[in-house]
C-alpha cells in the first residue's frame, strides 16, 4: 500500500501505559515524506517505545499508528511482517549477528526476505556497504570491528532491502566525535540519495538539531515543543529550555517522587 498524504506516519490521540505509568497521553505526531525527523526528550519519556508502536511490536491502548496508509494497531500478523521489510531499523548497539561476517550480516534480509540469486545479493551487498564506506571490510567478523564500524555496518543492513523509512534508536551513544560526524553524514545523504524517510530517537541535541527537518520534544507523556531546529532553539517554553540547556532543576526534576529524607532515615 502507498499511502497519497505528505505524511508517511501519522499518529493519533496515542495514549500507552507500562501498568499504572502513563508514556504517552493523548499524543499526536506527523511524520513528513521524505524528511529527517528527530524524536527527543529526557530518559524513560518513550522514544524508543515510540518506534516499536510504529513498527508494530507494541499496541497502544487507544489511539491510531497509521504507516504509509496503513493502520499499524489493526493489521494482522502477515500485513504487519509485509509492512515491516519496508522498514529499516538501527539499533542502539548494532545488534549484528556475533556468528556472522560483515558480508552475511548485511546479505541476512535479502536472503530471508527475497528470492534473489545469491549473485544478485553480492551486488547488493557490495553496493550497500561501499555506501557506508566499508565494502573492504566485508570479510570481517563484528568482533574485529570497532563501535563506529559495527554501527556502519548496522546501516548497511538497514538498507539492503531499500526501506521506505529507516527509524534510528539513539545512533551516537557511546561514539566518539569522528564516528558521530561520520554517522550523522551517512544518514542526512542515505535519506535523501536514496528518497528515503528518517525517524532519529536521541537525546543528543547538537547533531540531531544539524541534520533533522523536523524535531519533536516529549516529556512526562506529552509533546512539549515541536518545529524546525532553528524554531525549536528559539522557544522559551520551560520544558524546552530544561532539555536544550541542559539545566538539571526545572519541570523535570533531579529527584524521583520519594518521601522527605529525614522521615525516611527516621524510618529506618
């Protein structure tokens, strides 16, 4: 299915709880064609939720997760894995296969997922990584790899079946500021060398703001600021501040809901 709206996902009055805690009340949040989008916020606010009820692998309690046309909540299980191969995914580790080369690990969802001769993947494959700048590491095994590469390689794969959308799960943790520029290149010129759709959940504000379209901020279930990078770094909306700034007391607070210190060393 191919959606005829400017918006590739489009979410509706998301609400979704853990038990008794409340990660999204009454959410709305547009997704454009074509664009890098960035899903921001502090830790535990749902990013990363966010993704897995787009992709699929959560339902939400109420509300409406519609891909490309499509109604995520209500799809049967074979629509859902037909929807999903049109998706690419990143993961904050890599998540290559440890058993695996380099070449395997990127040639896996076009052997799983096609019917290609294993000629054609090897083009495939070699096409996708000289992307990414590694087709001369395509005999190594993830083990040789550094962090950077390993999540280069993890591109590559998310590539290989040349997804209408790759959705990216926090891409520079843990890199160091080379890798980070490196990365942050590779996915502004794959999305739009290749036409595609990109959803950046991170809490990284500097390379995010430099290479996203479009920027939502969410905190304590809500959407709390949204708009063009520029825009976003001009709103003077608490919430906002707090999180661009860095600033550790505001609306989020330093210190988890507990008792007064006192009564609870007294309780002892």
């Amino acid at each position: 299915m191919t959606g005829g709206t400017e918006n590739l996902v489009s979410v509706r009055n998301l609400v979704f709880r853990f038990g008794r805690r409340v990660i999204f009340d009454d959410v709305d949040i547009d997704i454009r064609r074509g664009a890098v989008t960035a899903i921001m916020g502090p830790s535990g606010t749902g990013k990363t939720t966010l993704l897995r009820l787009i992709g699929g692998q959560l339902r939400p309690d109420s509300g409406s997760v519609n891909v490309d046309g499509a109604e995520v909540t209500t799809l049967r299980r074979k629509a859902l894995f037909e929807l999903r191969k049109r998706m690419g995914m990143m993961f904050q580790t890599g998540a290559l296969f440890t058993s695996l080369s380099v070449y395997d690990n990127v040639a896996f969802p076009l052997r799983e997922h096609t019917l290609l001769p294993e000629s054609l993947i090897r083009d495939l494959v070699l096409l996708k990584l000289q992307a990414v700048g590694l087709r001369g590491a395509r005999d190594l095994m993830p083990s040789e790899l550094s962090g950077g590469m390993a999540r280069r390689v993890a591109l590559a794969r998310a590539i290989a079946l040349d997804p209408m959308m790759i959705m990216y799960d926090e891409p520079f943790t843990g890199q160091d500021p080379i890798t980070v520029g490196v990365i942050m290149k590779l996915i502004r010129m794959l999305n739009d060398s290749l036409g595609m759709t990109s959803i950046i959940v991170s809490h990284d504000v500097q390379e995010v703001s430099a290479i996203s379209d479009y920027i939502y901020m969410l905190s304590n279930g809500k959407v709390i600021g949204q708009g063009a990078p520029a825009e976003l770094g001009r709103s003077a909306s608490p919430w906002v501040r707090q999180f661009l700034d860095a600033q550790p007391d505001g609306p989020v607070p330093f210190h988890y809901p507990a008792v007064e210190l006192t009564q609870d060393l007294l309780d002892a």
